[in-house]
C-alpha cells in the first residue's frame, strides 16, 4: 500500500515517491506530456493521482499555458430569470471544467461593444460567452479588432458560433395550445426584430396560425420587460377587435402583460388568456401563467462545452438544443369569452 499523504495539497513529489518514479515523469503523465512509459506505470501514477485527489495548482498551470483560467459572460440583465438560469447552467459547467467565471451586464445593448473591449482588452479571460446582439457596426468591429475564443448563447449571428434553444418550436406550441382551448383571434407581444428570439418565436406562432386558417395574428413590439408588456397590452385592449389569446415572448414581458389587464379591469382568463416562456416568478402572478419551459440551464452549460473546445483549438459547432419545449399548464389560459 503507498503511504499516506502528509496533510494539505498533494504534491507532485508525494505521487512520484509513492509510485517510485521521478516527479518530471509523474507530471509529464499527468500534463498529458507524451512521455512514454509503461502502461502499468502510467496508470499507477493516475491512480495515485486520484486516489489523494490531486489538483494541479492552477497559477502555475496557467503561466505555463498563458491562460487565466477565466471565462467571461456578456449578459443584458441578470435579474431577467431567463438569463439567470441560463447563467447558472454556464457557471456549474465552467467550475466542473476548473474555470472561474466573470460576468458583465449590460443594460443597454447599444453599449455591449463597450463592455466587451473592457473584458477582453487586459487579457483577464480566456473565453467569451456572449448573450447580448453583437449585429451592430460598432460589436463587429470590436470582436473583429480584439479577437477572442467566443460562442453566442441565446442569439444566433453571422460573426460566430452560437448555442441556442428551439425558440420556434416554443412558438408553435403557444400557438397550438390557444388554438386547441378555442381560440381563433390570437396577438404576440415581441420585442425589435433584430432581436432573433423574439423573430422566431414568432415565426413559429405564425406558422401554426396560417395552416389553422386564423385571421393574421396581431403584433405589438416593446422592450423587454415588465413595463415592456404591459404597455404592449394596453395597445392590445385598445384594439378595434381585441384578441382573445396572447403570446407574450418571454416571462418579464407576460408579467406586465397581467397587470396590464388587471389595471383594465380584463378578466384573465375569463376575458382573455395568456401564455408566455417559463421562469421560477410564472407560478407566483395573478393568475400562475401558463408558460412554456425550454432547457436554459442545458443551453449555458452547452455553450461553455463550445466555448472550452475553441479554447482548446478543437472545433466548436453551432448547437440547438435537442430537448423540445414543455408546456406548463397553469390558470391563465381558458376558452375565449362568449362574443
């Protein structure tokens, strides 16, 4: 049996002298050095390794590699829960790959070229994960004249790889489930096309309203938030015919939604239903929100997965998660109202 360990981090010198071999071949082994050794030997050394549960210590890693064991997060809003989950997943998966992670937030997406070249311009990360619109003039050139390894989470561009969830499918079944309570004047409360989630969910809403043969489907566009949706609504309930059934596109967005028709005194569901995307608040409105649950915390998780293999120069893909949307039925979706 090999001696114990002495007390604290194990070392390097404490696997070689339980195995019996130089500290250079135990760290060449473990560094993935191409030494060649006995396999009977190479595989002590790991046992070893694993057996006083070795971590190799990560400064002097990272001089050695010029990395800094950091990945950063570019993010329009952390208190939006769709982000936050989506970031949870991304920072369990970077701390199981030894990373830290660092995040910036930018509140105003038209600043997000700003906040970039501030993360990458001291080489404090090693990898970017980008979950703001990089589609403008100015985000292009930034990436263009600072290049980093970067993978889009949540958005889909022409400059890079992306990992993305099937926002359209999630459109569809919004508008499946209204169509299938009865419902045949149905709105979709998005936010500005060069927003791509906000465009495919609606494509997909669409798509399933057309082969239904329902009227065009009624939209209003706003920021995304809470204030967002409800202003949305209120231009919904002043419409010549007001729609029985609304898809707002996210969680903060369906949230204003509520209190819009609250405020007017518009009964949910009675007098109008109301479906959005899934968040831990959905459950706690007036009346719970039916909501539609796509795999946020999957799609972080992935894209650190992508972003690592950039890193690593292996080849990164685009992704869409392959787990379909769920439908959450809760009390805000109903038959429309006698008219």
């Amino acid at each position: 049996m090999s001696p114990p360990s002495p007390p604290g981090r194990a070392t390097l010198k404490d696997i070689a002298r339980a195995v019996g071999v130089d500290v250079s071949t135990v760290s060449k082994v473990l560094n993935d050095g191409g030494i060649s050794v006995r396999a009977q030997t190479r595989q002590a050394i790991i046992d070893e390794a694993n057996r006083v549960n070795y971590r190799p210590h990560a400064l002097a890693r990272n001089l050695r590699t010029q990395r800094t064991g950091a990945l950063g997060i570019l993010l329009p809003d952390l208190t939006n829960p769709i982000y936050a989950e989506t970031v949870h997943g991304a920072m369990r998966q970077a701390e199981q790959s030894g990373y830290v992670t660092l995040i910036a937030e930018v509140s105003d997406e038209r600043r997000s070229a700003a906040a970039y070249m501030r993360l990458v311009s001291e080489r404090r990360i090693d990898g970017l994960i980008i979950a703001v619109s990089a589609e403008t003039e100015e985000m292009m050139a930034a990436i263009e004249a600072n290049p980093v390894p970067h993978v889009f989470v949540n958005r889909r561009s022409s400059i890079g790889r992306s990992v993305t969830v099937d926002d359209q499918a999630s459109g569809r079944l919004a508008a499946q489930t209204l169509i299938d309570a009865g419902h045949r004047h149905l709105a979709f409360i998005g936010s500005a096309p060069e927003l791509d989630t906000s465009r495919r969910r609606r494509q997909g809403f669409v798509e399933v309203c057309a082969a239904a043969g329902l009227a065009p489907v009624l939209d209003i566009v706003g920021p995304v938030s809470r204030r967002g949706g409800f202003d949305a609504m209120h231009k919904l309930l002043d419409a010549t015919r007001r729609p029985t059934g609304v898809f707002a596109f996210n969680m903060l967005v369906g949230i204003g939604a509520l209190a819009a028709a609250r405020v007017r005194g518009v009964r949910v569901p009675d007098d109008i239903s109301v479906i959005s995307l899934d968040g831990e608040d959905a459950i706690f409105t007036a009346p719970p929100l039916t909501a539609i649950a796509t795999p946020l915390a999957e799609m972080g998780a992935r894209a650190v997965v992508e972003l690592e293999a950039m890193i690593d120069g292996r080849e990164p893909q685009d992704v869409v998660i392959d787990i379909p949307p769920k439908l959450i039925y809760r009390e805000s979706v109903a038959g429309p109202p006698n008219e």
